[in-house]
C-alpha cells in the first residue's frame, strides 16, 4: 500500500465525511475549543462526565480528513472510561502517530489503529491529536480556546 | 510570414529581445533540479517565497568569501567594499522602484517590518483619538495588524474597504469612507490569496485630493509587475526580497523624503545617529536615520543580484510569461468537476487559490506534496479573506517566472490524484 493509501484508509475517509457524535451536548457538559490556526482547523469537544468517568463525548467544527476522522473516532472510543484512562490512550494514540508504539499497544489501540499510516506524515500529526488536545484540556476542566500552534 | 513589424519598419529590423525560453532559465534555478518524493520537484509556492537563481547564491558567497565586514565604521579595505556593495544595492533598489533618491529606499528585514515602521513612526506622530485608518478586506495580516495596535493605542477607527465576490475592491465604498478623520490609509498592491492587482495609482489620487497619505503593500506585486513608485505617487512603498527571488531576511519601505525626514526614528542604536551624549543624541541623515545595528549586509546585496537578475530578463518579458502561464493555468482548472476558484478579478496575477467540494486543502496539500507538487494550504494569513467567501482555508497554487504549462499539466493531474486518493 503506498503512504497515501496508508495515510488515506476507508475507515478514515467514512469518518471524516460521516463524522459520528457530531452534535451538541447541552447541560453542564464541558465545552472547550481547539483551533489550529496555521490550517483553520477547528473544533468544539463537549464533554459530560459523571463522577470521575466520561457519561458523553460530542464534538462540533471543520477540519481536514484525518484531523474530523480523528476526533469522530475519539468520541467514540470514550464512554465509559475514566479520566486516567483517556489520558493512557491518549499516549497510546500519540505513540502510534510518532512510531514509537509497541505492538501490545497497537492492540489495545483497536480501530484508532487505523491512523498509523501519519507517523509516515510528521507534519499531520497534529492534525491527528487537535481533538485530542482539546479533550485533555476538557478532562482537566477547563473552558478555554486551545490551539496546537 | 511577415509580421507588421517586418512591413511597416522601413529601417534594417533591430535585434528583438530573445524570447522567453523558461527551459533556459530554470537552469539558473539550481534547486529546481531536484525530486521530491521520487517526482520532479513542481514549485508552485512562490506566493510564498520563491527561489533563488545562481547569481543571488553567489553574490552571497562573493560576500561572505572576500568582503565581509561591518559597514560605515572602519577604514580598512574590507570594509570599504563591504559598505560600497551594500549602499550599491540601495542605487539598485532605487532605480528598480523608479525613486527620486536612493536616500528613500530605507532597508528593513522585510515587507512586515516596513509597514511596522511606518504604522509606528509615522502613525504614532498623526494618528489621533477618533480618526481613521482605511485598509481593505484583502489585506494580509502584516497590513492589518500593526494599524489595529496602533489604533488601540490611539483610541482610532480601522475602516475596512469591502471586496465583491470576485475579489475586486468596491471603490465607490472607498470613497465613501474617505473623510475628515482619515488620516492614513494603506492598501494591498496585489493580494497574496486572491491574485486581485488593485487600481492603486487611482485609490492614491482620491486619497491625496483629500490630503491623506498612502502605503502601498507591493509584497506581492513587485516581483510581478514593473512598479514606478514616482508614477503612482504613493507615500509609502514596501516589499521582501526573498519574494523578488532575493535572499530571507531583508526587505524594503521606500518612503517620500518629506515623509522620512520629518519622521522619528523607529529604533535607536548604532548607525543611526549623528551624535551620542547622556543629554542629548542627534540623528543621522536619510536613510541611516531609519537603520540602526549591523543590518543584513549580505542580504542586501543579494537582493540588488537579484534585481539585476530580473532586470536582465525584462519585468515586462516576466510578467507576460507568468499572464499566459495564468490563463492557461485558469483555464486548466475551470475544467476540473467540483473545483472552485476564489479570486476570479478581471486584473489579477500568478495566484490559482481554489476549494475542492468535500476535500479540505490541508488533504489536498498533503497528496500533491507526495506528487512532487509544492503548493500552500490554510489562510495564508488573510484570515478575513476566508471569513469573506465562507471557507476555512484553500489550496494556492502561485506561479513564478520559471514555471511552465507542463508544470500546470503536472498539478491538474495532481488535483485528479487527490479526488481519487480523497474522493
């Protein structure tokens, strides 16, 4: 498979144009904004949590391919985990994209391991992580505007 | 076939200029023979900076191999061709811009920095609580900035000149907003994400029957087409020498005598003054007054290589090249499904930004990179140029004096890469 077609996989290209947990969450939901500014990139996480653990995870905004597929794939990934939890798959994640990751961990990475074909793409790597980034700011609480400028 | 030249010229026909041969001249172009993911390199980012011809690479190493040495301080020999190459440059920057005297061409690190110093030196001198500064929705953020910082400081108005869905200025909206309390205005020669070339010498006449000063933004333009800045009479003139197939880091504001002269200095240091004394300093002259510290030597005698360079081709030869490359290049792309273009003005130059239907720019860099094609994705610092056509950033392809149609051919078939890699 050449690097685009690595990069550029089914599974990413269905996400990213049919982004999924695409929505509001209104309430007491968290709501932070990560903004790229170079790109334009920009999306709103909402984030419910109840006690220590993720109850909903939504997402709203624009981006490119792998940044939406990213954060549609993200929202998925979370209900029902605890905030340590999200911080370990976080790394996880970040690994893979920086190809340090092990093979144990591209396992438990599951269907987020479909964005392994970036680490070929040095410069999409923040494109894969802004939702990311955004989220970790929500889990610590914070309603901010983050950027990964 | 004979021409009407051969006709009508009763005299033996002159040599005429050699044609435009750009396969020729890309061999001046060392970086241009290299490949980029195993594909020729195809370098369509020259919006962005362009590339530099051998004889700006070795004017550099001329430099720094037997003259280096600081300038206008010592009087040993080094120093002497040191300060006679760069003060050289300053008589090229002069004739190219077409200035009265090589005592306005001031030179700075870049455009930015040119519009900084005036927005701060000249700006902070005459603009008042509630007056105005006029700009246009086309501006780049170096043309935006510096007044809205100033503006805070003032307690001024920014008034913005607003562009139709082609990309051309409303000038009778212009017009409008000229009055009493306008005290500068400051306007784009040639946008950097639409390819717009403004009617400046107009927009300059309506401002001066008004009595307000002009700044023409001619980062974009100057590399383009031929700038006579006595014929359009505008007050201020800056540009970059690394657009102008010059070196990084050095750049130009040409400014009306007048104007420098009653202007306090922008930065004080070495070089720029006459006397030093904990009382009281007094400045130098034209044009040191505006240059303190050890400026980038080097760079300015590669951007006055540069500008022979040029001058050697013909900016009229230039511009025409890069006109029909343009059209072809327009054309080229209205023929591809789902592509639109943003910027279509009847009077612009060299910039193809454009949007594919359901792929973002940054998906399309990423696949033309791997093409071997060099283009730039995102806002291209002209953010509100993107809030105006409602996307949040495009794809730009922008042309040089070395690019040629199979280049053009070479990033269509790229653009059909990415709708089959993306789509």
């Amino acid at each position: 498979m050449s690097d685009l077609r690595e990069l550029y996989q089914d599974l990413i290209k269905d996400h990213s144009k049919k982004p999924r947990n695409f929505r509001v969450l209104e309430g007491d939901a968290r709501r932070v904004e990560g903004y790229n500014p170079l790109c334009g990139d920009r999306f709103t996480i909402y984030l419910d949590m109840d006690g220590g653990v993720v109850k909903d995870v939504a997402f709203q905004g624009t981006g490119c391919a792998i940044s939406t597929a990213s954060a549609s794939m993200m929202t998925q990934c979370l209900k029902g985990k605890t905030r340590a939890e999200a911080e370990q798959l976080f790394q996880k994640f970040h690994h893979l994209l920086t190809g340090e990751t092990s093979e144990a961990e591209e396992m438990e990475l599951g269907k987020l391991a479909v964005f392994s074909g970036v680490r070929k793409f040095p410069v999409r790597v923040k494109c894969a992580t802004l939702a990311w980034h955004t989220l970790r700011a929500a889990l610590e609480g914070a309603e901010k505007t983050i950027s990964t400028e | 076939m004979k021409t009407a030249m051969d006709v009508l010229s009763p005299e033996p026909r002159l040599a005429r200029p050699a044609p435009f041969d750009v396969q020729r001249i890309r061999e001046d172009f060392p970086i241009l023979r290299q490949k980029v993911h195993g594909k020729p390199l195809v370098y369509l980012d020259n919006a962005n900076t362009t590339q530099k011809p051998q004889a700006v690479l070795d004017a550099l190493s001329h430099y720094y191999t037997t003259d280096n040495s600081n300038i206008h301080r010592s009087t040993h020999l080094l120093s002497e061709r040191a300060t006679e190459g760069y003060e050289t440059a300053r008589v090229k920057v002069q004739h190219f811009l077409n200035a009265a005297s090589s005592a306005e061409i001031i030179f700075t690190r870049n455009a930015t920095e040119g519009i900084n110093l005036v927005a701060s030196s000249y700006g902070r001198r005459h603009v008042q609580k509630g007056d105005e500064i006029v700009i246009s929705a086309m501006e780049h953020h170096a043309n935006i900035v510096p007044w809205q910082i100033l503006c805070e400081e003032k307690g001024a108005l920014l008034r913005v000149i607003p562009i139709s869905d082609a990309g051309e200025l409303f000038l009778e909206k212009y017009e409008q907003l000229l009055s009493p309390r306008t005290k500068f205005v400051s306007i784009v020669q040639m946008s950097n994400s639409l390819g717009t070339i403004n009617p400046v010498r107009d927009m300059i006449a309506k401002a001066h029957a008004r009595g307000i000063p002009v700044l023409v933004d001619g980062a974009q333009a100057a590399y383009h087409t031929r700038v006579d800045v006595q014929q359009m009479d505008c007050d201020f003139y800056v540009f970059s020498g690394h657009k102008l197939y010059g070196p990084t880091g050095i750049g130009v504001l040409y400014g009306k005598k007048q104007h420098l002269d009653a202007m306090p200095p922008y930065q004080g240091g070495g070089d720029m003054i006459r006397s030093v004394t904990f009382e009281k300093t007094t400045y130098n002259s034209l044009p040191h007054k505006f240059e303190a510290g050890t400026p980038h030597i080097a760079g300015a005698i590669g951007l006055g290589a540069a500008i022979d360079y040029l001058q050697g081709l013909g900016m009229e030869r230039v511009a025409a090249h890069e006109q029909e490359l343009l059209a072809y290049a327009t054309a080229a792309l209205a023929e591809i499904p789902g592509l639109r273009l943003i910027g279509t003005a009847e009077a612009k130059a060299s910039i193809l930004s454009f949007v594919l239907e359901g792929m973002h720019p940054h998906d399309i860099g990423t696949v033309l990179d791997q093409e071997g094609i060099a283009i730039r994705t995102g806002q291209h610092c002209t953010q509100p140029v993107m809030d105006r056509y409602g996307v949040p950033a495009t794809a730009r392809a922008s042309l040089a004096l070395y690019n040629t149609k199979e280049e053009i051919d070479a990033l269509v078939k790229g653009i059909h890469i990415v709708q089959e890699v993306l789509g």
